[in-house]
C-alpha cells in the first residue's frame, strides 16, 4: 500500500512539474515534421525510417493550420489543399493544439517542442514522435 502511495505522489509531483510551451519554444513548431516514432497507449512501438507523407507547420499568433505533403525528388512538395485550423492552448500547466475542421474537433498535447524533435499526444493517449524533415533533391 505505502509502494502505491508513494508513486501516487511521485506522479502528482511529475504531473505539477511540467510546464507549457513558452512562447520562442512555439515558434520551433513552423515548419515540416516527419514522424519517426508512433508509440500507443498499450505499449505498442512503430518507428518509421522514412515517410511518403510529411506534415506542415504554420503558426502565428496562437492561431495556426496544419496540412500533409508528399515531397518530391525536386524538392518541391504536392498537397490536397486540405489544411487543419489549430488553436494554441495553455491548460493546466500543459500546451495544447486545438483542432476544429468542418468534420471533428479534437486536441493534441505538445508534451515536448524543440528545434529538431516534437512529440504529441492525442485524445486516444497515442505519442508521436516527430523529426525535422530534410527533404532529399536529386538534381539531374
């Protein structure tokens, strides 16, 4: 029972330790990711050496879209047009990204921003791990 209590109050401790994204840390968010590592609730982990897919960043003043391209060999990258509308929230010593789409409405933790790594997790508990994108060009 002491064991119990003991990592009940270690969490609590972990859990009022964290803190928001501040608002420099935010502006690593600009830009494209690639995810690399997709770790569920259960404990199941996926890495990914490479994607077909990357997604796309734009951020300012709190308000942002987010939209998945396919990069092409000459660097340049194709998209559906289709971008996701986001708000940043800070709530209970945690950042959030709000979606809302004319079809859902959802919300992402940013449990860790850096220039090089971003994690997110969602509704379902499912962490995702994300690098920098470097886009690969094959001149002719």
């Amino acid at each position: 029972m002491k064991n119990i209590l003991g990592l009940f109050a270690f969490s609590a401790l972990l859990v009022s330790c964290s803190k928001p994204i501040s608002a420099e840390e935010l502006k690593n968010l600009n830009g494209y990711w690639e995810i690399s590592e997709v770790k569920t609730a259960d404990g199941d982990n996926k890495e990914f050496q490479s994607n077909n897919n990357v997604d796309f960043f734009e951020l300012k003043d709190l308000k942002g879209t987010r939209s998945k391209v396919v990069p092409q060999f000459n660097g340049k990258n194709q998209t559906n047009g289709i971008k996701e509308h986001f708000t940043v929230v800070d709530s209970a010593n945690a950042t959030y990204l709000k979606y809302a789409t004319d079809y859902a409405k959802w919300t992402e933790k940013v449990d860790k921003l850096s220039k090089d790594e971003l994690v997110i997790i969602n509704d379902n508990d499912i962490k995702y791990t994300y690098k920098r994108f470097t886009p690969i060009v094959v001149n002719e």
